[in-house]
C-alpha cells in the first residue's frame, strides 16, 4: 500500500474565477436534464444560441475594450450568464429573443458598467426582464409538460425544435400553438375566486402532479440538488439562498389563510413552482450584484424571497424573481453599509460610511 | 461679456455646451416625451419659442431688475411665454397639444431656460442673448430629435409617423415603415429605453471630441528641437 504523504499545508487554494464558473455550469444539469425530459429540446437550443452569442459578443467588446480577449474568454463568466439566460428563457422561443437578451446582458448589463465583477445588476436577469418587458408575448408563451399534453399531440423532436426556433430551417411538421399551455403559477393566478382544492382539482398540472406542480416540481428540484452541490463545494454560502426560500415560505405560510379563494398558495408551491429554486441557488448567490457580508445576504435574501412572494401574489407578473433580484440588486450597497462585519478587537460592528475618528 | 461673438454662441449652444448632452438640464422633458420623431420635435420647438422669448426679454430688463427679485422676475416671463406657447399649440396642433399634455406647461420647470436667462441673457446685450436662446433651443431639440427617431425606430419600427399633427395635411404620408408593426423593442419607447440612448448619445458626442482634441493636438505645431544647455542644478522649467 502506497502512504502517500503530503507535506503541509493542506489546505487548498481558495477556487479561481474559473472553477467557480464551471462548477456553476455543471450544478445546472440535473435542472436542465428536467426542463429538457418536460419541455422537449427548447432550453438546450436556447441554451447553446445564447452561449454562441454571449462569448461573441464578450470577445467582440474585450477586444474593443484593448483587453485581452483569451483572458477573459477563460473566465467563463459569459457562458455562466448565458446558460442561465437560456434556463430562464421560454423552451422554442424565437432565435431573435435569445439573441437580443444575451446582447443586452453581455453589452449593456455587464460591459458598459466595466465588465465582471463591476456590474450593479445580474446580467442574466437584466437580459430576462427587458425582454419580459419588451416582448410580452412570445416570453409568457410555455410549452405543456410532456406527460400533460392532449392525446395525439407530441413535443417536437430535436429536427422540430430547431424549425420553431430558426423558421429560416423550413416550416415545422408542427405548431407551436398545439403544445403551448399555462404554467403552475399562471393557472394558480388565472383562477380567480376559486378555493385552492377546487384549482387543484380543476387543472392537471396540479391535480397530476406527485408533490405540487407537474413538471416544475422536477425542474425546481434539480436546481435545488444543483445548488446544494454548490455549497457543499463551497461555491457559495448558504445565507442568501436559504433566508431567500425562508422568506418566500414565510410568507407564503402567513398569507395560505387555510386554502380559501383569496389565499395566495401553500408554501410547497411557491417554493417548487416557477423559478424559484433556479433563482435561490443559481441568480441570488451571484458574487458580484448581492451584499457581501453573511449578514447581509441574509436581508438581503430574504428580502428577494419576500418581494418574489408579494409580486407573484399581488403584481401582474405569475412569477417574479428576475423583477426581485433586480429590485435588491439597487439595494445591496445601502444593505452593505449597514452590515459591515465587526473587525476584531472593536467593540461594535461600523457602518461604512462612519467618519474615522 | 458684451465680446462675444456669435459664432461661439452658436457652437456652445449646438455642441460644446449643448443643454441636453453636456449640460444634461432639461432631461424630464426630453426623456419622457422622445418617445417618436413628432413628439420630440413638438416639444423641441414650444422649447425653442419660450427659450428665445424669455431670453430676448430678460436682456431687455437686464437693467431694470435689481438682484434681489431677479429670479421670481425670469419665472414670470418665462410663465409668460410658456402660457402663449401652450395658447398657440391648442391653436393650431391641438392633437399634437393633448399628446404632450403635461409637458407643455412643465416647459416652465426646464431648467435649461432658467439657467440660460440666469447665466447669459442677464448679463448680455439683446442681440446675443436673442441668438443665445435660439441656438440652445436649437440645440436642446437637435438632441430631442435625434433621441425621438432613435427610439421611434427601435421601439415602433417606424420613422417620422403621425408628422401631420405638427406639419399638417402635408406630411399624412411621410411615414416610412422600417419593419412589420408590432416588432418594436417595446423597451426602447419605455423610460429606461430613453435613458440609454442618451446614454449612448453622451458617448459618441465624448468620443467625437475626444477625437477633434488629438488631431487639433497632433495639428499643433510640433515641438522645435533647439539644442538646450544641460542645467545641473536647479528646475528646467
């Protein structure tokens, strides 16, 4: 038997930029394993487009920017916002949403403020909402679950797919209409005046569903795997996505009401419905737009967890996180003055901006 | 202050001291109405009649108004003028008048007008300050123009639509379609679409004076090589 020593000191280095990107990339598979089984191929198109467009335009601006382009090519950091960009995307949306939404991420939400590291906003989120708010229809359209869609009716194959999203490949065999349908959230909000048994039992995404929503429940539940492999890998900390999930769960617990027809859902649906856990572990946790502090990710988290809840429930939008995360994104510097660390040795934590004695 | 020459005046107020891009004063109106071509250049135009207006009479009265009520003095004429502006529009483009609605009588609050009879049109002759206020005008709704058509294409897909509500019957058919309607970026007509084309404006109007000032530079008389004396002690200056 080999005794391998090995001097001190045993600790590792801390994980370069790099590593910390690919573990993100690899964290989102068993999420985009679900979201293919349900959806069909969508979300990989979307996903290989955006990362195609994203390292484009990333080369494209670093070179404009006289910096060096294989440098911050092997950051990884555009794929990171790319791959999530096409997680949070519609399956089959047109090419031209992907493409828009990954320029704006990369050009405007990233470079204009300085490149990584400098950017007040998520880049992903920012590329999400200005689509949400520029392309309502085509960003509201979602495929039925597999298992869910009318007898006669499949998920278009990989051929399919790539016709729906590139039309310039030949008209598809099939409509996108056929197979588009609600998801948990919207068919949960569009039931107005009904108890929450009688939503149940009125739709299959609910009635059929093994714990709460069919097909998002899995989704959500891979990322939540993802994301707990993160923090096992110390990626990041376990603040901001745990007080994120507690504040959408208190939330969602005080304002159940029982069930009746005004009550805003049972916390096991927000928390696996929508984006919630691909925001919690993947978006919230973003090393660069959150607060600093352990402290402070936790307002910080909670307080997503908390706005998600009360847009979701009383906004416009069925879900909320890319709006959430964007709203406290403002907000994490002012969370960061306030929750400056105690040094050691001082007797109480200071704000950062207190004036040196 | 009573040299200046008019061509200076004319290039501060169109580009090196231009209200929307250097002085960025005004912003409120000139993001919230460059939504089209049209609006923009009625708004552009109601700015320029008050700019010129309360210009022309705050240098008549430059020397009738003592310090202490200059400012309430400059609002009311402004007030003035921006009431007989908002008169004429309800004249004659009353459709256009109700599309602008709030922002009309805000012309009051821009402060590029103010800042104009404060900073120049009280301290100089009637002439010049009358050229003053039309070439920041001028100036202001270049700015709002080019902001309009910018997000009038990208937000709509159209370029110069509706113009007949400021030109009349005229330009019903001035319309030019860029692409399919109902393709719009909806963001760029939306506020935050506005602010990042002024963005962009602010930049390309720095890079282009960035680019001006090092060909002026390398223009510039090159340096003459004359042999110095070596100094050992001391600061060559």
């Amino acid at each position: 038997m080999v005794f391998a020593r090995a001097s001190s000191p045993h600790e590792h280095s801390a994980l370069s930029t790099r590593q910390v990107m690919q573990y993100v990339l690899l964290a989102t598979l068993p999420g985009l394993v679900a979201l293919t089984w349900n959806f069909g191929w969508g979300t990989v198109i979307n996903i290989l487009l955006a990362s195609t467009v994203a390292v484009g335009t990333e080369a494209a601006i670093v070179a404009l920017r006289k910096r060096p382009v294989l440098f911050y090519l092997q950051d990884c950091s555009a794929l990171v916002t790319a791959v999530l960009l096409g997680l949070a995307l519609p399956p089959l949306a047109p090419w031209w949403l992907t493409v828009i939404g990954t320029l704006f991420a990369i050009g405007i939400a990233k470079h204009l403020y300085g490149g990584l590291g400098f950017n007040p906003f998520n880049p992903a989120m920012v590329g999400y909402v200005v689509l949400l708010i520029s392309f309502p229809v085509p960003m509201t359209t979602w495929i039925t679950p597999r298992d869910l869609l009318p007898a006669g009716v499949h998920l278009p194959d990989l051929w399919q797919s790539l016709q729906i999203v590139f039309p310039i490949l030949g008209a598809p065999g099939q409509a996108v209409d056929a197979i588009t349908g609600a998801t948990p959230l919207d068919a949960f909000k569009h039931h107005t005046g009904l108890l929450v048994e009688q939503i149940y039992a009125a739709e299959p995404l609910f009635s059929r569903a093994e714990i709460v929503s069919y097909g998002w429940e899995w989704v959500n539940l891979g990322f939540l795997a993802g994301g707990v492999w993160l923090i096992y890998k110390k990626v990041f900390t376990w603040h901001a996505p745990v007080a994120m999930l507690l504040g959408l769960t208190l939330m969602a617990a005080l304002f159940y009401d029982g069930g009746s027809s005004t009550s805003g859902g049972s916390p096991i649906m927000h928390l696996l419905s929508g984006a919630t856990m691909l925001g919690a572990f993947f978006i919230v946790t973003d090393p660069v737009t959150s607060a600093t502090s352990a402290r402070g990710r936790l307002v910080y988290g909670a307080s997503i967890g908390i706005l998600v809840y009360i847009i979701r429930v009383w906004g416009n939008y069925p879900d909320a996180v890319a709006f959430a995360v964007l709203l406290m994104n403002f907000a994490a510097p002012l969370i960061d003055n306030y929750t400056l660390p105690r040094t050691y040795g001082h007797s109480k934590a200071r704000k950062a901006t207190e004036k040196k004695p | 202050m009573s040299d200046v020459s008019y061509r200076e005046i004319t290039s501060n107020g169109l580009w090196s001291n231009n209200p929307a891009l250097v002085q960025m004063l005004g912003l409120c109106p000139l993001l919230a109405v460059s939504g089209s071509v049209v609006n923009a250049m009625g708004l552009g135009l109601a700015t320029l009649l008050v700019l010129a207006g309360s210009n022309l009479v705050v240098s008549l009265i430059r020397r009738q108004v003592s310090d202490a009520v200059r400012i309430p003095v400059f609002v009311m004429i402004i007030a003035t003028f921006t009431t007989c502006t908002e008169l004429l529009m309800k004249a004659y483009t009353y459709e256009l008048y109700q599309i602008l609605g709030i922002f009309i009588p805000l012309i009051v609050t821009n402060c590029t007008i103010l800042g104009r009879a404060e900073a120049f049109a009280s301290k100089n002759r009637v002439p010049a300050a009358l050229v003053d206020g039309i070439m920041m005008g001028a100036g202001f709704g270049a700015v709002l123009v080019v902001v309009g058509a910018i997000r009038e294409i990208i937000g709509s897909g159209t370029l110069f639509a509706n113009m007949n509500l400021l030109f009349g019957p005229v330009a019903a058919d001035w319309k030019l379609e860029l692409f399919g309607d109902g393709h719009g970026l909806l963001l760029a007509i939306l506020p935050p679409g506005a602010f990042i084309v002024v963005g962009f404006l602010i930049a390309i109007k720095n890079s282009i004076d960035d680019v001006i000032a090092t060909r002026r530079a390398a223009r510039a008389a090159p340096v003459e090589k004359v042999s110095r004396r070596v100094r050992t002690t001391g600061t060559i200056s």
